[in-house]
C-alpha cells in the first residue's frame, strides 16, 4: 500500500495556475520557495496516478463526504496546483488531469 501525502499550494497563489501555460515549471518554483503546505498522509490501495484520482474524488465528491472528514478533516479540496505525493513522486493537479513532476 503506498504512502500518499497531499501538498496544498497557498491559497494566495493558486489563481498563478490558471494564468500559466508551464504549469509544471510554476510549481517546481513554488515548492522550492515553500509555497506548500503538507495536509494530510494517508495508505491507500492504488498507485501513481490513480492514487492522486482517489484522492481528489475524496476531497471534491460530496457524496464522500464522511470519509473525506474521517481521513482528512475539514481541510479545503484539492484543486488546479495542489500535489499529491505517492510514495516519493509527485502528481501535480493541472487543469486536465495529472503531470508526474521529475
């Protein structure tokens, strides 16, 4: 079962991800300046991308919403920016789908 940690972007700068066609290159410089916050770890049975699926449907899906608040509490939902780590890799949420980071 892989590690999944989720790394919320400040909320100040979200809005840079939808302003940028390198959305990849916008967060590698916000993470080297500390612009994201850890939110939560959790062992899940998929991996890699799916993992990063799983985790946004949980947070965006009102239907999940017990298990949202049991996992990961009343934190705000992934969105364009944010990223989800599966054991050491990095999945950027763009604004279609997923971008595993270098």
């Amino acid at each position: 079962m892989p590690l999944v940690t989720v790394k919320l972007v400040a909320n100040e700068k979200m809005g840079d991800f939808y302003f940028t066609k390198n959305q990849e290159a916008k967060a590698k410089e916000l993470l080297k300046s500390g612009a994201y916050t850890e939110a939560g770890s959790f062992f899940l049975n998929e991996e890699g991308e799916a993992a990063a699926e799983e985790i946004f449907d949980m947070t965006n899906n009102p239907g999940r919403q017990y298990e949202r608040e049991k996992y990961y509490g009343r934190k705000r939902s992934l969105s364009v920016g944010d990223i989800v780590n599966v054991d050491g890799a990095d999945w950027l949420c763009c604004s279609m789908g997923w971008w595993k980071l270098p």
